[in-house]
C-alpha cells in the first residue's frame, strides 16, 4: 500500500465503539494510513455503527448512504461499516449498500489490515461478522502517540449474557467474553507508564467479569478492580457499566477500600416498577436494588449515582410510570440518560404487547427528564462551598477563557486560571456555582 493514505473515522454508540475506533485507527496506522478530521480528504472512511435504539441505527445508515455520491467521485475510495450495525446486518447492508466495501463485526477488527488490503484489490464487498469460531480479545498496546495523554479506556470484556428483553447488544456483541487479566493488568500498565493518569473499565456488565473463566482460576471484578487499582502512578480509576443484580457486597466495599477508585457508580435502574423489571428480565426488584444503593452509601457516602431510564416498555401503565417518577425522588440521582422504549429485533419485547403510544412515550419522557433537570441541578448545588481535586481536561469548550477539570465524581468543573495548564494535572478549586452541565469554582492551588 503506498503511504500517506488519510483514514476519517465517524463513531456512534458507546465506550466500547470509542475504544473500538482508537484501535482501528491504530491498527490502520501500522498499515500507512493518517488520521483525518476531514472525511472529504479521507481515502478510507470507517463508520462504527450503534444499534442500541431505532434512531441509532438510522443515524448509521443515513451517514452511510450519504457515502454513495462520494464512492462514485472517487472509485479508490474504501468504505468500511463496523460495530453493532454491521454485526446485526452483515450481508443485508451490503444489499442496501452495495458502494460499502466491507461489513465488519466487532469481533474482527484485529482482521482490518488485511480485509482493507483485499478491499484495495477486490471490487465484490467483503463481510467479516462470523461469529461462531472461538474468539480471545488479543493483548495489543494502545499508542500512546495518539488519543488522550491523561485517560483512556481499557476493554475488560466483550458481549452480554443477560438478555433483556428490550436489548440488542447481546445479539450483536454476542456472549460475554473476559478478557485475561494479564492482559489487562499489562496493557493498564503501559498506558501509566506513558503518563496515563485515568483508567475506565469497560464491558456492557462489567460485575460479571470473569464468570466465564474457570473457578479455579477466576479472578473476579471487584479483585481485578483492587489488583488495577495497586498498579503505581494510576490516580483514578472508574468502570462502566453494571447490572444491578450482579452488584456484589464485595464490589461496593471497594468503594471504601481503594482510593484511586473515584466516587461515581452508573448503576443503570431501567424502570421504578417491578412488573416492568420482570418483563424486561433485568431479575432484580426495586426493592433490592434500593438496599443496594443503601449499601453503596454506607460504604462510601459521597458517592454519586446516576443512571439510565427507559419509558414506555410495552405493558407500561401510568402507574408504572409513576413509580419510576417516585424511584428518581428516593435514590435523588445525581444525573440520568433517558429514552424511549425503541423495538430491536430480534430481542424478545417486540412480540410483547400493550404497546406504549408515541405520544405517550414523549409525555412520559419529558415529565421524568424535566424532573430529573431539577434534581440535577439541586445535586449540583450541593457542592457549592467544597474543596475539591480536579483533574485538568483543558480548555473549557463552553466557558470561554477559562480551563475544565473534572472531578473525581465525574463533574465537569470550570475555573480561571492565568498560567497554562496540562491535560492530567491535578489542581484544587472551591465550587462557587451550579449549572445544570457544569460547576464553576474559583482555583485554591495549582
Ligand atoms: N449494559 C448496560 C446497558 C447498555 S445500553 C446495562 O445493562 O446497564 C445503554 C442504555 O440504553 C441502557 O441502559 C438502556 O437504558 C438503553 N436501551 C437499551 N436498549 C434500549 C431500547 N431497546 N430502547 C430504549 N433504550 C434502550
Ligand atoms: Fe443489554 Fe441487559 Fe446486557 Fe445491558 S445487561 S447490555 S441492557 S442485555
Ligand atoms: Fe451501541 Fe453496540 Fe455499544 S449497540 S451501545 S455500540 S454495544
């Protein structure tokens, strides 16, 4: 392949495609190909697709088609759809798309030199989405070149066991997968060695870690939690995400044990009624998931929760709804992504019925995100008066002239500061106002 080829890649979805995108691009790299911001220039666009809701999969696909004008300007041009879209949709999207040249699945990514190679070659589409051959997330250093100096994510399983109803994730990131802890340890490791100050875990259940390794063997989450957390020079340490019925007593002692462990649990509820919970199959009451969040308290009281929120499930009565409303005044959290129940087949709520009207589902959705504002910002205005350690972002995007940390409960904090400030650096700051997205603070030490 000659040198000097420009690769742009758009991502939609979660941390995992995010992380998913670096090591494409990293990959690419070893092969000649320069990342672009400007997919006008790019000789090779890379769209890694989200499947999670209806309006994701549509964004993917309308971006993809939008592609067609540009195929047919520059015929060398290589087209590749990855993650959960091109997973589900394998040779369809090819039907669809025929100017895509390859459809690859989230499994095969370690493959894209050579599939980009036979690309160049070949005129017929190529798709990658098996998933039935025995698969093991390679240990492959992240560069520390390129991507974040400060934080960075770190993949410790792939797929999803646990099938609720509404999902698709398990269908298209298929069954969980534990990385070796090895290879996790090696590759956190490297990136704190190469100045890395932040860490996120990543997986869709990251609290059933290692439940497909052998017993014997086995290393569980909060114990890999404890061995990362002991690597020197790791400052802060985060994971996401979890499903409240596989929250262990041994998980939450964390939060009180390890230091580097910040203060923040996204602890997806999904709805405030039981019989919702059941017919999505998340197997846990309120009632449990309440003791847990007790607990939680308990063993760190700072601690800040948020979580996710889906109205209108199919069978979703007003009732129910009015639970969830109550369950956001109970637990108070300090932040929650909302939406619309969305019909993913092949997961099993589209044959339920008892479908939730549209307009109905829009009601429901406003009232709890206009609550939830509230309660937000009521959160947000309880740090007013503290002393808090920041972690610099850099310049803040929203408050001109000044500079953006975060804290270690995941607040987004803005300040004034005359000298020049580098992303990972540790400054001091006292909280002077709250805003819904943001809490501004007057600098104490640099
Ligand atoms: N693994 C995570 C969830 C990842 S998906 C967990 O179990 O918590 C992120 C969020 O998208 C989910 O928590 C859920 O609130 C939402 N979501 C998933 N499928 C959805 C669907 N079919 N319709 C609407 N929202 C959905
Ligand atoms: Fe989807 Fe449930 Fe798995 Fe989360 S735990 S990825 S919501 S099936
Ligand atoms: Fe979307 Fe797949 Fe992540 S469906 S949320 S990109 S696992």
């Amino acid at each position: 392949m000659s040198l000097n080829k420009l690769l742009y890649i758009e991502t939609f979805g979660c941390q995992m495609n995010d992380r998913d995108s670096e090591i494409m691009g990293q990959l690419l790299k070893q092969v000649s190909f320069e990342a672009t911001d400007d997919m006008n220039a790019a000789d090779a666009i890379i769209v890694n697709t989200c499947s999670i809701r209806g309006k994701a999969e549509q964004k993917a696909y309308s971006l993809l088609g939008a592609l067609r004008k540009k195929k047919k300007e520059n015929p060398n041009l290589i087209i590749a759809a990855t993650g959960c879209v091109a997973q589900q949709e394998g040779k369809t999207m090819l039907s669809r798309m025929p100017h895509v040249d390859l459809v690859i699945g989230p499994k095969h990514i370690y493959q894209l030199p050579a599939l980009f190679e036979r690309a160049a070659k070949q005129k017929k589409g190529i798709v990658a989405i098996d998933d039935a051959s025995p698969f093991r997330i390679p240990l492959f250093l992240p560069s520390l070149e390129t991507g974040l100096p400060h934080k960075r994510f770190v993949t410790i399983m792939q797929g999803c066991n646990n099938f609720c109803t509404y999902c698709i994730v398990p269908f298209t990131r298929g069954r969980e997968i534990s990385r070796e802890t090895g290879d996790i340890l090696c590759e956190v490791s490297h990136l704190v060695a190469g100045g890395v100050k932040e860490i996120t875990l990543l997986g869709q259940n990251v609290n059933s870690y290692g439940n497909d390794q052998p017993k014997e063997t086995r290393t569980n989450f909060a114990s890999l939690l404890r061995r990362v957390a002991a690597i020197k020079g790791l400052e802060r340490l985060r994971f996401t995400t979890s499903n409240p019925k596989d929250l262990s007593d041994e998980l939450m002692c964390c939060f009180a044990e390890l230091d580097v462990l910040c203060p923040h649990f996204h602890l997806p509820v999904q709805s405030g009624a039981n019989a919702v919970l059941k017919r999505m199959n998340r197997k846990y009451s309120i009632e449990s998931y309440l003791e847990k969040v007790e607990k939680l308290r308990g063993y760190c009281p700072e601690i800040v929760l948020t979580t996710d929120i889906i109205v209108g499930f199919p069978g979703e009565s007003e009732d129910d709804f009015a639970a969830t409303m109550g369950l956001i005044e109970k637990v108070r959290y300090h932040g929650a992504f909302s939406f619309k129940y969305s019909s993913r087949p092949p997961a099993k709520s589209c044959d339920f019925d008892e479908i939730v009207s549209e307009e109905d589902k829009s009601r429901r959705l406003a009232l709890l995100q206009c609550r939830q504002k509230e309660i937000t910002l009521e959160r947000h205005k309880e740090f007013i008066g503290q002393d808090v350690e920041l972690m610099v972002e850099g310049q803040s995007k929203a408050a001109h002239g000044q500079w953006a940390g975060r804290s270690d409960t995941n607040h987004i904090v803005n300040f004034h500061c005359q000298e020049t400030l580098v992303p990972g650096q540790i400054v001091r700051v006292i909280i002077t106002e709250a805003c819904f997205n943001s809490l501004r603070s007057t600098l104490v030490k640099l």
